[in-house]
C-alpha cells in the first residue's frame, strides 16, 4: 500500500527549511531581542540610539522599530539608516516605524 500526502503539504514542507525564509524568521525574532535589549534602560542609557542596517539587517530594524511601537517605547531611536531593505510597503508596518524615528510618540 502507497500512501501518497496532499499537494500543499508536500509543498509547504519544501518550505520548512528554505534559507530565505529562515532569514525572514531569524530577523523576526532578532527584531524583537533587539527592541527589548534597547527599551532597557539600564543597558542603553537615556541617549537615544542610532540605527543602520543592509539587507537582512535592515529587515531587523523594522521588526524592531514596530516592536519598540507595539511597546510604547517612542524615544529610544533617534535615527534609521536602511539599506537594500527586502520589506513590503505595507502601510501600517512604516507609520509605526514612522512615529519612532520622527519622535511623533507620545
């Protein structure tokens, strides 16, 4: 007897492994480590940060600046430099990035 999986289980495992989606995640979670290690006072100090990333890295930063967002953290960053950043233009992903390096937060 063969057992044969469905089509979209067979493809979404290709996917498990896949080095640009392990990136994705990877900047997802460094992202949030980062916006936490920033948000510490204790650690950074009370000067703002400036912060520059390239590809990936720069992927980072906008996982972290929406983190530091969704934590109400609105001056920690006072500037952004990205480079090559692989991120879509979703809206609501750059307004949150927007309010913390224009320091609109409150």
């Amino acid at each position: 007897m063969t057992v044969a999986w469905p089509v979209w289980i067979v493809s979404s495992m290709a996917n498990l492994d896949n080095a640009w989606l392990v990136g994705v995640e990877r900047a997802r979670m460094g992202g949030k480590c980062l916006a936490h290690v920033l948000a510490d006072r204790q650690t950074v100090g009370q000067r703002p940060v400036t912060l520059i990333g390239h590809s990936m890295g720069a992927r980072l930063l906008v996982y972290c600046l929406c983190e530091l967002y969704d934590m109400g953290e609105f001056h920690v960053v006072d500037d952004v430099v990205l480079l090559g950043t692989p991120v879509t233009t979703e809206a609501t992903k750059w307004q949150k990035a927007g309010v913390l390096i224009a320091g609109l937060g409150s």
